[in-house]
C-alpha cells in the first residue's frame, strides 16, 4: 500500500483497492488470503470487479462481507452442517431421488412402482 504511493488517508470507503490490499487495511492483524476472497466474490459474498486480470473491492465491500461472515444464522450452519439449509433446485432433487433409485435393488423398485 505505501509501497505504490498511497497514502491511507486519501483511501475512502469507495476507492477501487486490489483484494490483497483491502483485506491488509480491514483486517490488519490476520488477513485472509486473495484466493479466499476471490472465492467469497465467485459465490457472490463479496462484491469485486475485474480489470486487466486483476481483482477489485473496496473497503465498503469488505464491511458488507465482514457483516455476512458475523450473521449468527451462518456461523450456526458452518459449525453444524447437518442443519444447513438444502437446495431447493428441482434438478438436485431429482437427482438425488435417482440416487434413492438407484441404492434399490430391481425387486424393490419394481415393489415401489406398484
């Protein structure tokens, strides 16, 4: 951050910032790594933009994502993933009905089908 010239106190909430150097300024003593924020940012927790192969946040951002990562209803579900909630996608529930299907034998199957 200092190295390019950037004085921190021209960095306001919105200053485009390379996912390293945000996570360096919000999280000072421990930041998490570009590869999980990048991460965070494909599975839409963190907003980032992309420019000339590099990945962008702000300091905005990484408050909004600090606030998912505090959610009590997400710390539960991470620490207890038997009660995390399911898809409801039609498509992974068909599947997964095939999956039951196919666990049968053909006796069973063709008992269940009558």
């Amino acid at each position: 951050m200092m190295a390019l010239g950037i004085d921190r106190s021209q960095i306001t909430e919105d200053t485009p910032l390379r996912l390293g150097t945000a996570a360096e300024i919000y999280f000072p003593d421990d930041p998490p790594s570009v590869k999980v924020l990048r991460a965070a940012g494909k599975n839409g927790h963190l907003r980032m933009f992309r420019l000339a192969n590099k990945d962008y946040t702000t300091l905005k951002a990484m408050k909004e994502y600090h606030a998912w990562l505090e959610q009590p209803k997400r710390r539960m579900n991470a620490q207890n993933p038997a009660i995390a909630p399911r898809s409801s996608n039609p498509l992974s529930e068909m599947l997964r009905a095939r999956k039951e299907v196919l666990k049968q034998t053909p006796k069973q199957a063709l008992k269940q089908k009558k």
